[in-house]
C-alpha cells in the first residue's frame, strides 16, 4: 500500500542480525539468495529496474523523442473548421500535439507557446504563475516553468504504481495525484508538498464497500480518470456540508459513479450513478458562472445503455440528484476518454477524444468553434486570455471567423469505426501484429461519413490451422435498405499471399446510416475451422472530414513504449 514517501530520499533500512546462525544454514541462505538475484536478473526487462531517479537523469535528450521538430512544418491554422468569434468565449486553448507535446494556440489555431521538450500523457495543467503540471511519459509527476525548465517532480513508491488521467494544484499549492496501485489494482490518491512528501493519502480499496457494484475480482474495478478540488458553491453557503470547499470530487469510469470524498475525514459523502455509462471529467460549475453548483460530465455511452454510439453531455443537480440539462447528437461518440468543460458565461467547450474533435458551443447546443486536428485529440483546455502574467503580456490576438466553407457536417470517428479499441484482438498474423475483429462480431450499425474510402485487410491465420488443406471465403456486404456487396474473395491455404489488402469506395454511402457485415466461410480438411480466417479491423477514412496523417519524426524509445505497455495494461485497456 503506497505510504508517505519522500521521492528524493527513498532508503532501504537492515534490521539487525539476529542469533548466531550456523554455518550451514547461512551457506544455503546465500544460496538462496544468490538464486533469487539470478531470477531477477532473467526477469529484468532491457531498461534498467526501478530505483529512485536523480533530477539529472529526467528529461535526458537520450530518451526523448524528437517530435518538437515537427512543429515548424504544421499548418495548425487549418486544423480550426469553424470559429464564431460573437458567439464563442474566446480565449486560449491548451492542447497536446501529437498528443505527447503541451502548446497553446488561440482560436484561429496560431501556436503562441509550446513547450518542445516536455513530453506529457494523459492531462497537463497551466496554473496562475504559468508553471506547467504534467503526467510525464516517464511515469514523473512533474512541473515546469514558462521556459519549460523542470522545477519539481515526484516519483510513486515503485514501478507498480502509476500516475494516470489526472492531476491538480490543489488551492494550499500541494499537489494531487491520481495514481494506480498495481500490486492491490485499485487507484488511490496522494496530495503531495513541495518536499516530495505525502500529506494526504487516500486509498480507494478500502472504501469499495461504498459501492453497490465493485468488483473485487476485476484488475481495474473504478478506472477513476479525473479529479477536481471544490471551490465556493451555493450548496455549502446554504448549508450541505457535502460539499464543502477543498472537498474532491471524482469520476470512477468502471463503476459509472461519480462522488464526493470530504477531506477531512476521507468518507465518501455524496455519489451519483443514476445513467452514467463510463463518464468522464466530472467537474462542478464554479461559483458566479452560469449554471453554478450543477455537475458536468462527459457521458461516453461505452455500453450503449440508452442510445447506439451516442455519448451525452450532461449537467447535474447534486442535491436533486438529477439531469437538468443535457446534450447529445447524432454526430457525437466517443467510447472512451473526452471531456466537458463548462465556461463561465454558459458556453460548454467538449473535448470528444476518440471522435476526434474539440469544440465550444452555447447551451442550446449551437457549435461556435471547432478544432480537428489529424490525430485524436486529448483533454483541450480553454484558458482565458489572462490565465498567466506570460499569456496576459501576448496581448489580444487577432480573431477572425471561420466559416465551415466546403467542410460539411462532422461525424465523430468511432461512428463510422467497424470495431472499438477494447473490442479488438491483438494477435500476430502473417508476421504482424494485427489489431483483429473478435469473431462474435459481424454487423455493424455505422454512419458513413462524405468522400469516405474504405480500407479493408483480412486474410489466413497459419497459427490456427492444423495443417490441412481449405479454402475461405471473405465477404462484406452494406446495407442501406438495399444489400450491396463490397468484398468477396477467396484464399487457398496454399496460396503464396495468405494476407490481403483492399481499398473500397464508399462514396455513394456518404451521411447514410448503414448495416456493415462481415464473414467468412470455410471448406476444406480442418475438424475446427474456427478461427482460420480473420479480418483486421476494416478502417474507413473521409478526406474531407480529418487533415492527412501527419508523418511524425517523433521517435519513441525502448523506455518509453515499455511504460506506454506498462500504462495501458495496469489500467485495463490490453490484456
């Protein structure tokens, strides 16, 4: 269980000897020592184990990838596709590029900082003085100046524990972390001094009997993936010490809750689950904004509980315990990740992740500002104009509408996505690693976006054949109140290709609502022919709807993909 460590001053402490031992039996303690350093050694993957790191080692160029030199050659301007500057509550936005590299652009999409050698995942923060708070792609929580100096950092007790998600800059200027404990599976919360020491440790394990449908035998029963300190709100003015200011307030995505832990005593004293389906970002409207004291959130819809691939944003009366108002569309869905931000004079700026998209638009729903850049967005951030004294000496930037022009409507990816990401199949296949449809899936209800292509890769697994003879047939039809067949081919076990690529146009599909299927179809000598032929994930793509595909420079290292690996399997997204 993670205790107050300093991330400086780890020490290992030897108790002392015990009674004389014989000589016999220290020989085969030091055997056995010797054995268990030896497994270890065998053990060891190619990075070094863990140990405390040195400030000199972190950010070492070595490590880094070189991502910042893309920079110079984007055109982030054309990433904005809409901008209504009478309507939008203009500021500054706080964006990854490349989804590891922090910068600010303003709503035009003109870069106005960025800083080139911090690498971050999941969440970064800019605070009042214009320091930067970050999950670091090394497992750091760390900050840095303007300048992108590193000016602090903490490392969790041992490789086992991640931060993951989230971190804040709590008001006493202590900071807390989200972390993972994956010795127990469960996350737990440290609030942690300017000295690297835990102040404040709350472990979500020993509060799961809270909750009606923890897991215990689940690797990730909560999946918490944001944090927030309470402010001043009118609930506590009248009374409802639930939500007192410094309070936390958190989004627990695998128990479709979202609660209130009180400081002080560490209780859960207030929690929500009534239509949550995997949220995110759950945040109270502070005090003096439109709509103060209502929770958001951005409701995924992972499980389709009330509508097919529809995710909804939502606000919260926390003591109604009820939606008073909500968002959703059509053109909205994001399984996993996303977040909702509520601006201070009513406007709500979404972050859709996996649909690919952030945007602001005013309670009725209207879209005033849209940003699609060509890879998935991570947690946008609108910061105001005076967020800093840095931002505040930039001036007004110039702001000029963007009208939609030829773009048409956007439909978010994972609407015209065949399968989701933790749906898929990672296995290897004619020599590569394959991210394979499960074969209990074979139609999919799908909105085909404008200009769209269809790329479709399918073929013989020799890993799942016994070595007979066979032949298969592939097929994928659309049906849009007429069947149509896209692909019917057939590969022989002895053929010379056994892995196969076709691109589809799909064009005359454009904004149709249609049935997507695939199969296959076995003859041959095999007892059990399941499993033999696989389909890759089928990939359509709109030239109208993303930018091309950047080609990044961005080399990540050996490190770094270990503790990428490392992440995503601690919280559950790969087996």
């Amino acid at each position: 269980m993670p205790g107050n460590h300093d991330d400086r001053h780890f020490k290992n402490t030897i108790e002392p000897a015990v009674a004389p031992m014989t000589k016999r039996v220290i020989i085969l303690a030091m055997l056995l020592s010797l054995a268990a350093v030896g497994w270890l050694f065998l053990k060891r993957s190619d990075s070094e184990c863990w140990r405390p790191v040195e400030p000199s080692e972190i950010d070492d160029p070595a490590q880094l990838d070189e991502l910042d030199t893309e920079l110079s050659t984007i055109e982030p301007e054309s990433w904005v596709r809409l901008y209504q500057p009478s309507k939008a509550e203009s500021g500054f936005n706080l964006v990854f590029f490349g989804r590891r590299l922090p910068m600010i652009i303003d709503m035009n999409g003109r870069i106005v900082h960025s800083w080139p050698k911090v690498r971050a995942t999941g969440r970064v923060r800019l605070d009042r003085d214009g320091n930067l708070l970050v999950i670091g792609t090394d497992n750091l929580v760390k900050e840095y100046d303007w300048e992108g100096r590193l000016r602090w950092f903490y490392q969790l007790p041992d490789e086992h524990h991640l931060p993951h998600h989230d971190l804040i800059k709590l008001r006493n200027g202590n900071t807390l972390v989200l972390a993972h404990d994956g010795h127990i599976h469960t996350d737990y919360l440290h609030e942690v001094d300017g000295e690297g020491r835990v102040v404040w440790d709350w472990q979500m394990y020993r509060h799961r009997r809270a909750f009606s449908n923890w897991n215990d035998e689940s690797n990730d029963p909560s999946h918490s993936n944001s944090i927030r300190e309470l402010g001043p709100n009118r609930w506590y003015d009248a009374g409802d010490l639930r939500f007192r200011p410094g309070n936390i307030l958190v989004s627990a995505r695998n128990l479709n809750t979202i609660f209130v832990i009180e400081k002080e005593s560490g209780e859960i004293v207030w929690q929500f689950s009534d239509g949550l389906d995997h949220q995110h970002e759950a945040v109270m409207v502070g005090d003096g904004a439109v709509g103060e004291g209502l929770i958001m959130v951005f409701n995924n819809g992972l499980d389709n509980l009330y509508a097919y691939r529809q995710s909804r944003i939502q606000a919260i009366d926390p003591v109604a315990e009820k939606v008073v108002w909500e968002y959703s569309s059509e053109d909205l869905f994001s399984s996993i990740g996303g977040i909702v931000q509520p601006l201070p004079d009513g406007n709500v700026f979404v972050t859709s992740s996996h649909g690919g998209r952030a945007f602001e638009m005013t309670p009725d729903g209207e879209i005033v500002w849209q940003w699609v850049p060509p890879y998935r967005p991570m947690r946008v951030e609108r910061v105001s104009y005076d967020a800093c004294p840095q931002l505040a000496d930039l001036g007004l930037p110039r702001e000029t509408e963007v009208r939609p022009g030829d773009h048409p409507p956007y439909i978010d990816m994972e609407l015209y996505a065949f399968a989701l990401p933790e749906e898929l199949v990672i296995r290897e296949v004619a020599g590569s690693e394959r991210k394979l449809v499960p074969s209990n899936i074979h139609c999919r209800e799908l909105e085909i976006p404008p200009d769209a292509t269809l790329l479709a890769n399918f073929g013989f697994d020799e890993n799942a054949s016994e070595g007979g003879w066979n032949t298969i047939r592939f097929m994928m039809t659309v049906d849009d109140g007429e069947r149509t067949t896209l692909i019917d081919e057939t590969i022989a076990s002895d053929a010379k290709k056994l892995w196969r690529r076709r691109r589809v146009d799909l064009r005359r599909f454009a904004f149709r609502r249609v049935s997507m299927c695939i199969s296959t179809e076995v003859d041959g000598e095999e007892d059990d022919p399941r499993g033999l032929g696989v389909w890759a994930n089928p990939i359509i793509e709109s030239t109208t709807q993303r930018p091309p595909r950047l080609r990044l420079v961005g080399r990540v290292t050996k490190r770094e993909r270990r503790l990428q690996k490392q992440q995503l399997e601690a919280l559950g997204y790969v087996d």
